[in-house]
C-alpha cells in the first residue's frame, strides 16, 4: 500500500512539473530552429545586395531574429544600398514599385531612414498610386506593409497623377477580392494562397474598419478550406514552403494562433508543416521531397516565417510592425576601413601649450587632461578649475569626442529635444552623423542625460573606428575579459563587446567596471587620450 501511495505521489510530482513547465516550452517554441536557420543565413549571404534573393529578405529576417550577426554585416549592406541607389540615381525601377517596398523593409528592420538614403527619398514613389498598382496586386500590398512598418508618412509625390493614400491602397486590395474569399495578382482566374496570404498581411492592422474585417474573416474560411491534410498547401499545383509560410506570417500579423482549429488538418499544424521543408543544415527545400536541392528563396521565406512564429510565441511585435526598432544614424561602417583613418578625423594641434588647472595638481588624470586642454578638446568648468570628479552630460561628451577628432560641429536638425540656437547643436548631429552617439528614441537624444560608463566606452569605440582600429573581438575574447572582474556581469548586451575592447587595450583602467555609474569628466578624459595615443593622430 505504501508502495502505491510512493507511486502514485510520484507520478502526480511528475504531472505537476510538466504542466509547469509546457508553457516555457510553448514559448520557447521554435527558438533553436531560428538561430539554427538564421546562422544558415549569414553562411549563404555572406555580402547582402540589393535583391529580391541574397538581399532584402535574409536581412529583414535575420534583423527581426535578435540573431548576433557579423561585425558590420548591416552596415555594409546599407553601404551597398547607398552604391545602388546613387548609381540608378534613386530610380530602384521603372514599373516594378515593389522594389520600393522591399527595400524600406529592410532598412526599416535595421533602424534605417529610408527616406534619406544618398540624398534619395525611397517612400517618395509610393506616393504615386497608379504606378505602384501598375504590376498588379503585389504594388498595393507591399504598399501598405512597407509603410506601415515604421508609421511611415506617404509623402506628397508632385508627379503623381493621383496622390497615394491608405485608404485607396486598402481598397484596392478589397475591390479585388474573388468570391471564394481569396485573392489573385491579376484579379482574375483562380485565388492563390500566395497573394491571399499576403493581402491579410497588409490588411493586418485596420481590422478596425468593418469591410475590412469581412473581407479577412471570408479570407481565413478560403485560406482553411485550401489547407491539405499535412497542414500544408499548394501554389500552381505544387505543394511547397513558400506557401505555408506566407499563411503563416499572415496569421501571425493577426493575432491569429498557429493552433487555431481552422488550421490544424488531421492532427497536423502551420507549425508543423513549415518545419517539415527544413534542412539539416538550417535551410529549407521548396518540396517536400528535396529534389530542388538548396533554394535560397525558400531558405528565406521559410527562416522569416519561422521568426514570425518565434516573435509571436514571445510577445514581440509581429515581423512586419518595426517599431520597436532602434533607430540607426552612424555611417556606413565601409566608410570607416580597418587600418584607415576616416578622412573627416584630424586631432588638433596644441594651440595652448602648458594650459592647467588649480584643482588637478595632485590627480591620477593630470596629464591626459592638460594634453587634451592644451589642444581645445576638453575646457574648464570656470575660475580655473576642471572639476575632474564631476559627472558629464550628453551634449558635454558629443561636443568633446568631436573636438578630439577635429570633426566639424555642424547643425543638422537630427533630435527634436537639440534646438538650432542650443550651444551643443552641432557637435550632437555631428556626433550622431558619424555613428559615435545615437538618440534615445522618439526622435530625442537627452542632452542633460548622464553618460554611464558603458555609454561611454560604446561611444568611445565607435570614436575608435573612425581612428582606424579594428575594434573586433571573438565572443570567447569578450566573455573572457568581462569574466576577469567581479561585476563583468552587470555589463548590458549592447556593451559587453565595447567594455570588452576599452578594458583589453587599456583605454579604460580599474579592478572594476561599474557600469552603471556615470562617468566623471576626468574619467573622459583620460579614456579619450589613451584612444588618441593608440593611432597615428596624436602629434
């Protein structure tokens, strides 16, 4: 009898632990098969393009994956799309708008302007409704996703002979649904699960207006109807990857669960069968059986779709709502070659030779702080004194980092909260132009905000780039070198590689790191000089 009780308490422990721990599964979800699929994406792409293959979509993937992808990897493809679209002088096709729409994808998903791309507005042709709609159904949609993913304003576009809207582009969509609920590129001939899928992607986010919902309700009946038995379905007779994953993302983009009973087939899942075209080695076949050995199209729909899943399975925003994007404004790393000095970067000469100040007789930092004085980069703080223990703002670093790399300070416009009349103006939109500080989001930058001493070693590395030096590290070097101090740990993600450089190459000293404390002046100082001293430049 005891026996039976152990038994049958065990067994209930048992019960209890798994119902614990399903959820965590059910979150984690398909997170293995992601990374798996997205370091296939960095092997098979190693130099993205401009392209509807090798370019916009494995960036777009890998961008909304979290995936830790090479140094530089987005900054040279941005770099390739400045070449591009200066050679064509912004003219990305004469027809085909939906190049337009790909492209503001991608540099959306990597925080991007893409209406300021060199010297080129790439929102600006989607202005123009009758020729985003000239190749069909494909125009309109893409249309819509592209701007909405970063809320983007239609701009007004002079040449249009009909000025683009939401509203024309959403109807368009629904003026062309079939009756059975799905659509088809012409608007004519048999519904395709493709186009259909993807049309509730762009209608995704105005569920709010009454025909829309209708038009999405007969479109998930057609899309569950047309679903096979493996959870699968088929486009132009061919049972195949790309299809289940455009369904998939679509479904995503609603809110609709995977495992919602319209589309479960026989036991059989989206899920399921999306993961049944995937390779070993992280691609994914377009059929079942393989026989069209590696295709890099559906290696990418296929790892998009499996990182819509993953989003959705976690809470994040849906592939295509970017704006939990951080915004991007540095240059082009290629800008910037290793071994090179950018040919902006000048350390000014000393102009005031013997410059001190009576409260830094006795300091640790004495000579890195006369040094930089007696060249102009760093001032006093009035009546003689530096105040070295004193912490540092944001609008006081920018306009002393670009003073140490003899950058011109020069107004831009860049952050709502850095007025023109402001004294640091131009040294923080010179700073941001040359990707050595960045805003906080919304269009701020916190000029009064403190810098961290994280913040600034990230920004310091990024001065370091512009030098010159290769600011590269292996993730063991990183690991190792943080690992080395007692609070190594409390280092953020962002700055662990930067901290990591900064305490390797001496720029920054101490038996800690303290992250979190903001920096003092003296502290700046001596990180600046210490940088300088490393390159050719300090004279």
């Amino acid at each position: 009898m005891r026996r039976i009780k152990r038994i049958s308490a065990w067994i209930l422990t048992l019960a209890i632990l798994l119902t614990l721990t399903v959820p965590a599964l059910a979150a984690s979800g398909v997170q293995n098969e992601v990374q798996g699929s997205a370091a296939y994406m960095v092997s098979a792409v190693k130099s993205p393009e401009v392209g509807s293959i090798g370019g916009e979509w494995a960036i777009i993937g890998l961008a909304r994956s979290g995936y830790t992808v090479p140094t530089n990897y987005y900054e040279d493809y941005y770099a390739r799309v400045e070449k591009y679209v200066k050679n064509c002088s912004g003219v990305l096709h004469e027809r085909k708008y939906t190049e337009y729409s790909r492209v503001i994808l991608a540099l959306t998903a990597i925080g991007r302007d893409p209406s300021k791309v060199a010297g080129y507005n790439l929102l600006m042709p989607l202005g123009d409704f009758e020729k985003t709609i000239w190749q069909g159904l494909n125009g309109p949609i893409w249309a819509l996703i592209a701007l909405d993913s970063g809320n983007y304003e239609i701009p007004k576009n002079p040449a249009a002979k009909t000025q683009a809207t939401r509203q024309l582009y959403i109807d368009e969509i629904l003026n062309s649904q079939m009756k059975d609920g799905g659509w088809s590129l012409t608007g004519t001939g048999d519904s395709d699960v493709d186009i259909s899928a993807m049309a509730l992607q762009a209608l995704a986010k105005y569920q709010d207006q009454k025909a829309v919902k209708s038009a999405t309700d007969k479109a998930l009946t057609y899309l569950s109807k047309a679903q096979d038995s493996k959870g699968g379905y088929a486009s132009w007779g061919t049972t195949n990857v790309e299809s289940v994953a455009q369904v998939v993302v679509a479904l995503c983009e609603l809110g609709v669960s995977l495992d919602d009973s319209r589309f479960v087939k026989s036991g059989h899942t989206l899920t399921e069968n999306l993961l049944s075209f995937r390779q070993s080695n992280g691609g994914f076949y377009h059929v079942l059986d393989g026989s069209d050995g590696n295709n890099q199209m559906s290696s990418e729909q296929g790892f998009y779709a499996l990182v819509a899943i993953d989003r959705a399975a976690n809470g994040q925003n849906s592939l295509y709502r970017m704006s939990d994007v951080a915004k991007n404004t540095s240059k082009p790393a290629t800008s910037v070659s290793k071994g090179n000095v950018d040919a902006s970067v000048s350390v000014p000469g000393v102009t005031a030779p013997g410059t001190t100040f009576s409260d830094i007789k006795n300091h640790a930092n004495k000579a890195a702080i006369e040094e930089l004085a007696s060249r102009g980069i760093i001032n006093g703080m009035g009546d003689g004194k530096f105040e070295p223990d004193a912490t540092m703002n944001r609008a006081q670093f920018a306009k002393i980092v670009v003073c140490s790399l003899g950058l011109t300070a020069e107004y831009r416009g860049t952050f709502l909260d850095v007025p023109e009349e402001a004294w640091y103006a131009g040294y923080v939109d010179t700073a941001a132009a040359y990707g050595i500080v960045n805003g906080i989001g919304n269009g701020n930058f916190d000029p009064e905000g403190l810098i961290t001493r994280q913040a600034a070693a990230a920004m310091v590395v990024r001065a370091a780039q512009l030098c010159g030096l290769d600011t590269s590290l292996s993730a063991s070097e990183i690991t190792q070198t943080l690992a080395s101090y007692p609070d190594g740990s409390l280092v953020s993600s962002y700055a662990r590689q930067p901290f990591a450089y900064c305490c390797r190459t001496a720029i920054l000293s101490g038996s800690e790191l303290e992250p979190l404390r903001p920096i003092l002046r003296c502290e700046i100082a001596q990180m600046l000089y210490n940088l300088l001293l490393q390159t050719p430049l300090l004279k």
